[in-house]
C-alpha cells in the first residue's frame, strides 16, 4: 500500500537479537541488556481486562474519536500482545513477541466481533521465540511478512542468530511460504592451541606453579570442545612438556602437566617462537592441517635474545606479559613484536600472577573470536549474528529484511527472493572500520518512485554514535544494488534511523517525504525528534523538525512513525507518530499539507484518555484501511499488551450566509437630533443561513449536527454602534443543523449619537460544533456513535454594513477645505529653556461633508508636539494628532491630525490651536518656518490650492547677562573751605555672563558707560574716565543736553565687549573745587552702564533691566562763616540767665522749706487727721517760725480746697 511504513520498536522488547561482540550470547542475557532500555522486561502481572472494552474520556480534537474507542487484549498473549500491528483487509494482525519461556505468536482481530484468534502456521518445524516483532504488508496490502529475528542455534557451544520469516499471499489463513533469511550454518572450528610458557630463573616456585595451574583451568574449561593443547616451556633451551598426540591419547591436564620441572635459566622469547612454528606444530605430533593455529606465550620479562619469528607468521600468538618488568610503557611495547596485529587486541599485561586466574574469561572470548572468523580478517563476524528479520518491507517485487548483526554488526539488509530460499546481502561499501557496529538494517522502508528506480532506506542507528540513513537504488535487472545517499545524525546517542517512513502525502504514487525518527534525541525537555527529509533534484533535503510536548525529557518521541490515509478528508496523506513514554504514552496526528507536513499537530492523543491503566501507548500505529465499512479510516494503536481502535470522525464544513435589510443603514437614523426624539426607529435586520458539507468523500451517512453559533456587532470596537433587542452588541444561539440551508433573522439598532458614520458597522459570525456524550439513534452509522467534526479553517465570517452617505441628489459628495495660519497667535520665538510655542490654524469646509479629514503640519526638529485643542467651537467638533515617525535626522518633524472624524460638515469652521515645546540642544535658524496642509477622501483635485498655509516666526536667542555696581563704588563726597580740594571716585561695575546653549549664536556685544557732564557754572568741577578689565579700548562720545533731569548722564562711552564669564568695568572720576563756596549746596552725579546688541535677533533672557545699572554719588559742598564772637555772647547770656534763675528760687523760700518734717509729720496722720498724739505735733510746730510755714499751710489750703 501506499506509504506504508514499518514500525519496529526493539528499542521496546527483550530478546535475544539486539546482541554485540563481547556479550553474553544467552537470550537471558540479552533480555537484561534490553531491560536497561525498556522498562517492561518483567513478568506479567495481573489477569487480561477481556476480550473487547469500550471506554470514553472527556477530551475531544482533530480528528480521531477518543471517547468511543475498541480494545482488544488476550489473556494469555503476554504483555507484548500489540507491540506490532498491521491492518489488512477488514482486519488487524497482531505481533506479539514472546516474554521469558513463552513464544511469540502473531493473531487477528475482528472488529466487527471483537475477537481474537492465532494465526495458524501450519508446515513450520521452529518454535518462534520472537515471532510479531516485525510486520510489513505490500502496497496492496495482500501479502504480509512476518520475522522473527531471534532463531538462535548452539553451534559449537556458541549461539548464532539469523531470522525466521513467514509470507502470506492474499489471506493469513492461505498459503504460507517460510525462509531463514541470513541462516548460517554451523561449522565447527578446529583450533590446535599450544602454550609456550616461561621457566626462566626470575620467576618464583609459586608464580610458576600459578602458571601451570593456569593452562589447567583452560584446558578443563576447553574439554569438550574441538580444540587441541600442547605445553612448551622455554628458558635458554626449549622442552616440549606435551604434544597434540599426547593430548588426544589422554585429556587429563593434572597428568600432563604433572612432571614438569622448573628451567630457572634465561628468557630466549624469539628461538622459542620458533621453535613451536617448526618443531610442535607438525601433523606427526598431531596437528591438524584445517585447523586454525594458536600460541599462548606467558612470561615475566623481556627476551635474552634476539632474531625474527617469521616462521609464526601463519599462527594467531596472544602473549601474556606478567610483573613488574612490565610497568613502563616500553617495556609493554616490547611484546608487541610477538603478537599479532593489532597488537594492542592480542597483547595482555598483569601486574601480579594471582590474576591469572581471572583471566579466562577473557580468554576465551578471544578464543570465540579467532574461531568464528576468517583469516582474511580476524576481528570481524561474517552473517553467524545476523538477527536478520528485525525490520522488514515489502514491495511489488522485492522483500527485504534487516540483518543489523552481520559483518561484526556494522549490518545490511538481505533482498529475498519471491520463494524466500535464496537472498542477496547488501551493506556498506566500502566495508570500513568505522562502520563497525553501526546497526545498518535496524530499520528499513521503500520510498517508491514510479516511471523511476526506486529507493530504499536503510538506518544505522549506532553508527558513530550519532546515526546514520543509507538510501541504495534497487538493482536493474541483472544489476546491483548500489548506494547513492548518506544521511548522517548530529547528537550522540540519539539513535538517528531507530524508526524511518516514507510519504506519499498527494498519494500520486511517488515518495515526496522521508521521516527519520531519533527517539533518543534531547532537546529543550523534549525526548525524541522527527526529521523531515523532502525529496529534491539531488537526493532528500531536510526542510523541517517535528517535537512531542516539552516535560518528556525520555518520552521517545519518534519511536513510531507510520503514513496514515487522509483521514481529515483533504486529499492528503497524514502522519502519526508515538511517543510510548510520555507517561502512559502518546499518539501524534501530523496533517499533511502541500509540499509536506503541518509542524504543529492536529491531535495528542494521551493513552489515559482512551483507556485507564494503559501503557505504552503509541509503541506501534498502523491506520490505512476502513475496517468496519463506514466510509471512515480507523487507526490502529499498540500499547502493552492490548491494541486500541480509534476511528476517525467525519469532517464536515459549515457553509454560512448572512444578508441585511436594508443593506444600508439610514443616517438620519444614527444622528443624534433623530435618536434622541420619540420618532420610529427601523433598524436593520440580519439574516444568518446554514448547512453543513461533508469532506469525507466515502462517508454517506447522514449527519447533523448541533452548531453554536454567535452573532457580533463591532466587535474590535470597545464601544459598538449597534444594539440587538434586549441582548447588547453580541448574542448566542444553538441550532440543528444538517445539509439543508437553515435560515434565523435577527434585528439591531442605535445607540444614541453615533459619530462615526463613515466606517461601515462590521458584523461576524462565529461558529463551533457543540459535542454531545451519545449520538440520537436516528444519526447513528451501523449503530456507532457518529459526531461530526469541523475542518480547521476559520470558522467564522465577517460582512460589514455601510452607512448612507448624504451628499444630495447626485449621491456624490464634493468638499472644498481653506487652510491659513491665524496672526493672533505667537509672533516671535524666544529660545528659553521652558519656552513653548503656539499657532493657530482656521479650517473651514466651503464645499460638502467632508470624509476622514486629515492635517498635516510639518515643524523644525527643534520643537516638540505638546498637545492641540480645539478653541472654537469648543466641544461638538474633535480633533487628535499625532507625530509621525521620523523618516530622516534631516528632514523637519511631521504631526498628523484627525479633524472631525469622520466627517467635517458642510460649511463648517474651526479654530485649531497647535503647542509645541522646545527642545534643548537644537540647531535653529534665523525663523521658525511651519507649513500645514489638509486633505480629504473626497476633495476635488482642482480645489487643492487653498488647502496649505506657511507660516515663518522669528527665533530670537537669549543673552544671558547680569550687571551688578559694586558695593566699593564711591556714594558720597563732600567739599568745605578748610577740607582738599580735589577728590578721586570711581563708579564700579561687574558684568556677568552665564553659560548657555546659545553661546554659539551670541552676537556683537557692546557697553554703554554714561558720565556726567562737565558743568559750566559753580565751584566744582569733574572729568571721567573708562577703564574695563579685560582691556578694550572704549571711544569717548559728547552728547547733547537733554530734558533736565538731576541725575542724567550727560557724555558715553562706547566699549566693546569681550565674552568672558566676568568683565569688570570701572568709571573713574575727579571731582574738583575751583572757586570759594558761597553757600552750601548738594547735588548728585550718575554715572551708568548698559549693553547694546542686535535686538532683532536677541533679547535680554532677563529683561532688559538686568542688562543695565547705575551708580548716584551725592556731592555735598559745605559754606561756613566766622562764629567765634557769637559764641562768646551766647556764653555771656547763658551765665546770666544762669544767676537769674538762682535769685528766683531763694526769693521764694526754696532753700529754706521743711518739706522733709512735713512729710514725716504726714506719715504719722492719715489723711491730716489729728490723733490723740496729734496734740504735741502741733504746738511742736507751734514753737517754729510762723514765717516758715506760710508756705506749706498755703500748700495745705490747696489741697484742702482741692478735696472739697
């Protein structure tokens, strides 16, 4: 059949097939070996779970049906019951290789009953151990060759391994046609063995005997064999202990080595070499002309003598080197002379002699290999472990087999004949060391080719360790087979070729594909990989990699890998690959497409979903044939002892309609003056159809299907523009649906106030089938659950609705936009580090509705979109910008604006204004130069010369000075007619510049120092001078009088300025007094210092009274006359009025008042009340002057009056 391929997962099973050099050739050795890789060497445990289960599991995906699925297990199959499956005709044929004492059996299970019964091999004598490890069917699928690969035989005390194989023609129940690919027949080898061992005197009593007790062992071990000894020792002379003859008269080692005595003299190697090749073996001592000659040389140290041994040329010497004369590298080389080559295979060092004894196993695996080969060359096996059998494919003409063991297991394949008696082997060529053990065989599989010869592929798994594919051309007729491409692996270990598949995927009879599986690829927590080779002009080309789930680090992904039939119903060939140690295993659907494969799969099908306790699901896939008749491909799947039957699932496509009435949406609908009235809203009604297609061209059930569909309104929109009745911007409905169109109409209508009435409102449908758990009878298909499932494609459709366009009679709508820049806004740019700048554009639309309105406004790099806003109207028209990207560090900066989206209405007019912010470190010119431009989708080309405006504003650069007077300037002086006459001033003034971006751009910068005037009239007079630091030469300038003011200066001086960080400017004057002073007088003399530059092109960063300052210094002038008379009159004065005041004073008692008695006399009465003590005080007071008291009782008086 077309793309079939062979599934053959030994990495999976224990037997005795997978057997190297070295091993223990016991087929329980080598099912240890094979547990290592596979964990499922063990005895079965448990009772079968039955004949036929059906189970179901809750996940469903593209396209196999998982939740009605068969089982077929047999109780006493074993475990491997399913490690090989193979669809032919209406039924499975079932591998099941054997398990420990039990054989291996093949069987056929029946659908449509569910049983399971071995396949009869009548005629055959052998017992097939490992019978259902390999299954191959021909493109029709009428023939099946079944191997076993595992017929071992003792030949000689040693097992040989070839293959047993079984072809059916037509029907497993017919005839039968058996062969032995790769037998080889057993033909016992004769070896004649002599031991020529050292008696010279370094060697102790005990060491010797060691050796002697050495040659026993070997000989006893060796009994029963067709080997023949003889013992010579060798010392200076040379003494033959035992010939053959006497060996065959009496095989008792302890006899004949019973007398031999110790030489104790020197080590002559190279004449007893010589002397065995001359004097021992010779066919009157016995030795046999067939037979294969031997020489065992043991000793302890390097040889006496010298010479050549080329009369042992024809004998195979392994020589044994024991102690410590042998511990430096060239001493060890010293043997080699002696061996055979390689030498380093047939020389031996010991350090001590108790190692002897553990050293015939060793021994005798040497001695198997010199008895198995030829002496053409003697490390190789020919075709005695050819396991032939282990991979199998079948053509029209040809049946070829794997045999991975043959030539020391650098393997082949063996292409048999029609009648399996005779076959050709076919390996590599050239037959080279390093294709030694490479398993070229393991896997093989036809890539047909038709009107061409076509190809077969061969893996290598082990080779190098990384793998290799081999690709021969089948012999023409008469000819050879010859081998015409190498695909190697690239990770060690990974068992690249472990699984191989070719794939017709357009089924034109013609391999397009090649999958090569490495299951022991490792990668990104993935375990396994598929590499997809295509076929090209020179050979196949890889074009693409297919990975398991991650987390599966050992989940021997690739492990089999077979070509499905179009099971989705698209005309291609698909893929299925297992993967049996992702847990409990894992199926892989890979779709095929034009030119090869999906990378991504369909379908995962986990072995815990179709079955519970399940194992190693997926170790072998076969899916080609419809095995119960209705009109889908099933799948069959291997696991540990059960197979598993999915069925694929009928792909149908869903065919949707949709249509609206009307088919434009009325716009005095949407508008906001009519949604928001009472007035009738119509709405728009949609109409939705289905009715499902089959794609499965042989399915003729009749199918239905429950859809679940859902019906969107601007569904990429946030907010949307229309309403279902009572249900928003999205509604879901189920319907039956089956191949006759079904029809539902919906309706919608507005929100209120749409804006955008341009952009036509889109409507989708999205669609998916609703699973069901059970199938209503009346759909079913031979009374099986039959769901349909849809194809991958979008299951959706999106048709959108247009809005009426209201552009008058003609349907036709013609704008007219004017552009211009308003000159109310910014006139002048000032370059601060906060600076912004502002312009306004008016927009007005002469013409009809204008459609998506777009400004462009270009901008020097120096500026940077702030933000826009509308400034009239404020709210009813919108307005964004946005700024473009750059296009080039040369080209100005772009802003794009949407104006009234969608629509600008006719005789409209706004007032845009646009800010911008500068950016530091720019470059800028002398003007700011802008230019906008509008557009429209529906502007007439002949109206387009209003629609762009420039503007240009002047860019002014700061100047970034302060001038401060200094604190030390001279603010007053003063002249008297006694004081100096002539005085020195200066006027200090600092100018300080601050750094900036601009200092570049800084212009001609001059200083303006004001001096007074000379007067021409009074008694001082003044001159001034300039100095600055640093020194410039200033220009001295006269001035006219202007208006009178007190503190004008009246001369300048003219200075240019050198930038610097600091300039000091000092006004130096001499003030004078030239005449007498009259009378006193103050006035003040101003002395100033400003900056002049270009203002056109600057200003002043801190206005311009920081870049100007004054100094006002008063003058006081001082007249004073002669004062000295008048100071002796006033002293004068001043005694006299002194003396009168004096005479005032005693005239009225001032000096001789009692105001001290009094007060004490006071203090003694309250109030001026007199006491019983009063009495004395008074005529006390009595007895003084009564002139005295005039004054106080007139005191008293007052006050008494005062009280009253």
């Amino acid at each position: 059949m077309k793309g079939s391929c062979i599934i053959v997962l030994r990495l999976l099973l224990a037997g005795p097939v997978l057997v190297g050099p070295g091993k223990n050739f016991q087929s329980s050795g080598w099912q240890g070996a094979a547990a290592s890789k596979f964990p499922g060497v063990k005895a079965l445990e448990g009772k079968s779970r039955g004949r036929v289960q059906l189970s179901s599991a809750p996940t469903w995906s593209y396209n196999l049906d998982i939740r009605h699925v068969q089982n077929f297990s047999l109780p006493l199959a074993g475990r491997h019951f399913g490690y090989r499956v193979l669809q032919v005709e209406n039924r499975v044929v079932v591998g099941a290789p054997g398990e420990g004492n039990s054989t291996g059996n093949l069987y056929q299970c029946q659908p449509d009953t569910g049983h399971c019964v071995p396949i009869s091999l009548s005629g055959s004598n052998y017992t097939s151990k490992f019978l259902g490890m390999t299954l191959a069917t021909d493109p029709t699928g009428r023939s099946i060759l079944a191997c076993d690969p595992g017929l071992s035989r003792t030949c000689d005390q040693n097992i040989y391994l070839s293959g047993l194989c079984y072809l059916f023609h037509n029907n497993v129940e017919g005839r039968v046609l058996q062969g032995h690919p790769g037998y080889q027949e057993c033909i016992k080898g004769k070896v004649d063995l002599v031991f020529l061992f050292d008696g010279s005197l370094s060697l102790q009593q005990d060491e010797f005997q060691k050796i002697l007790d050495f040659m026993k062992d070997v000989m006893k071990k060796l009994s029963n064999t067709s080997y023949q000894f003889a013992a010579v020792q060798f010392s200076t002379t040379y003494k033959t202990e035992f010939n053959f003859l006497d060996y065959v008269k009496r095989k008792d080692p302890d006899t004949l080595l019973d007398n031999v005595k110790h030489m104790l003299l020197l080590t002559n190697t190279f004449g007893a070499i010589n002397y065995v090749a001359t004097k021992v073996f010779r066919q009157e001592l016995g030795a046999r002309p067939d037979a294969t000659k031997v020489l065992i040389i043991i000793t302890d140290g390097e040889a006496t003598d010298s010479g050549n041994i080329d009369a042992a040329k024809d004998i195979i010497r392994y020589i044994i080197g024991i102690g410590k004369h042998f511990e430096t590298k060239e001493s060890q080389e010293t043997l080699h002379k002696f061996a055979s080559k390689p030498a380093e295979e047939f020389v031996k060092i010991l350090d001590t002699f108790e190692k002897l004894k553990d050293l015939f196993t060793e021994l005798q695996k040497k001695i198997y290999v010199i008895e198995g080969t030829s002496k053409q060359d003697l490390t190789s096996f020919d075709m005695e472990l050819s396991s032939s059998g282990i991979s199998a494919d079948l053509s029209r003409d040809h049946a070829i087999v794997g045999a991975v063991g043959a030539k020391d297991w650098s393997g082949g394949f063996l292409d048999l004949k029609a009648d399996l008696q005779d076959a050709t082997f076919v390996g590599n060529e050239p037959l080279t060391p390093e294709v030694k053990a490479g398993y070229l065989g393991y896997t093989v599989t036809w890539l047909p080719s038709p009107g061409h010869t076509s190809l077969l592929a061969a893996g290598a798994p082990r080779y190098q360790h990384v793998g290799r594919v081999l690709l021969f051309q089948e012999p023409q007729q008469g000819g050879r087979w010859s081998q015409v491409q190498e695909i190697d692996g690239t990770q060690i270990g990974s068992y690249f070729g472990g699984e191989l598949c070719g794939v017709d995927v357009d089924q034109d009879g013609e391999t397009e594909l090649l999958l090569i599986g490495a299951p022991l690829f490792y990668g990104e927590q993935r375990g396994g990989r598929v590499f997809v080779y295509q076929r090209k002009q020179q050979g196949f080309e890889e074009v693409s990699e297919l990975q398991g789930d991650p987390g599966y680090p050992l989940g021997r992904f690739g492990e089999a890998i077979t070509a499905l039939t179009d099971i989705n119903g698209d005309g291609l060939m698909d893929v299925a690959v297992g993967a049996p140690l992702e847990d409990q295993g894992a199926v892989y659907i890979f779709n095929g497409r034009n030119g090869g494969l999906s990378p991504w799969p369909s379908q995962r099908i986990e072995g815990t979903q179709v079955f519970s306790g399940i194992r190693w699901f997926g170790r072998s896939i076969h899916g080609v044939k419809d095995l119960q008749g209705d009109g889908l491909a099933d799948v069959a799947v291997g696991a540990e002892g059960q197979v598993i039957m999915l069925s694929s699932r009928p792909v149908v496509d869903v065919v949707t309609q949709m249509s609206f009435s009307p088919a434009e949406i009325p716009v005095h609908e949407v508008e906001c003056s009519y949604s928001t009235s009472n007035k009738k809203k119509e709405g728009v009604n949609i109409t939705v159809c289905f009715q499902i297609k089959s794609l499965i061209p042989g399915f003729q059930g009749h199918l239905v299907a429950n859809l679940t569909y859902t019906l969107q309104l601007d569904g990429h929109r946030t907010r949307s523009r229309g309403l279902f009745l009572k249900e928003g911007h999205e509604l879901s409905r189920n319907t039956a649906v089956d191949s006759k169109k079904s029809c539902t109409e919906f309706q919608f209508h507005f929100p209120v106030c749409v804006q955008d009435l341009i952009s036509p409102i889109n409507v989708s449908l999205n669609f998916s089938l609703s699973e069901e758990e059970e199938t209503p009878e009346d759909q079913r298909v031979q009374g099986k659950n039959i769901q349909p499932i849809l194809r991958p494609s979008p299951h959706s459709e999106t048709l959108e609705i247009p809005f009426e366009k209201n552009c008058g009679e003609d349907k036709k709508c013609e704008a007219d936009l004017r552009l211009s820049f308003s000159p109310a806004r910014s006139t002048v740019l000032r370059l601060t580090s906060s600076a912004s700048l502002s312009v306004e554009l008016t927009l007005r639309n002469s013409g009809e509705d204008a459609y998506w309105v777009q400004l462009s406004l270009s901008f020097p790099r120096g500026l940077s979109f702030r933000k826009v806003e509308m400034l009239k109207p404020h709210s009813q028209i919108p307005v964004s910008c946005e700024e473009l990207p750059d296009e080039s560090e040369l080209l100005p900066r772009n802003l794009s604006c949407n104006v009234s989206s969608p629509i600008f209405k006719a005789g409209s007019s706004v007032a845009i204004q646009v800010m911008f912010n500068t950016l530091l470190n720019s470059s800028w010119e002398d003007f700011v130069k802008l230019r906008a431009n509008v557009n429209c989708d529906n502007e007439d080309s002949g109206l387009l010369e209003d629609n762009s405006a420039t503007t240009s504003i002047p860019v002014l650069y700061p100047i970034n000075l302060l001038i401060e007077d200094q604190e030390n300037s001279t603010l007053y002086v003063s002249f008297t007619p006694k004081g100096p006459k002539i005085q020195q001033v200066k006027h200090i003034y600092q100018v300080r510049f601050q750094p900036s971006i601009h200092d570049h751009n800084m212009p001609a910068l001059e200083a303006l120092v004001g001096v007074p005037q000379t007067p021409s009239e009074g008694p001082i007079t003044h001159q001034w001078s300039v100095q600055m630091d640093p020194h410039v030469p200033c220009h001295h300038e006269k001035k006219l009088p202007g208006a009178a003011e007190p503190c004008l200066p009246r001369a300048e001086f003219r200075c240019p300025i050198v930038f610097k960080k600091e300039i000091l400017v000092q006004v130096i004057g001499t003030v004078k007094l030239v005449g007498e002073i009259e009378a006193s007088s103050m006035f003040s003399l101003c002395s100033s210092l400003s900056i002049s530059f270009n203002s056109s092109k600057h200003f002043h960063l801190y206005g311009p009274n920081a870049s100007q300052a004054q100094v006002v210094m008063k003058v006081d002038v001082v007249y004073e006359k002669d004062m000295l008379y008048l100071y002796v009159l006033s002293g004068i004065g001043g005694l006299l009025l002194l003396l009168l005041i004096f005479l005032v004073l005693y005239k009225i008692g001032f000096f001789k008042r009692n105001l001290k008695e009094k007060m004490e006399a006071d203090a003694g009465v309250p109030n001026g009340i007199s006491g019983a003590d009063s009495g004395q005080l008074v005529s006390g007071e009595e007895d003084t002057d009564p002139d005295c008291l005039k004054p106080l009782h007139g005191e008293k008086t007052e006050d008494g009056g005062g009280k009253d």
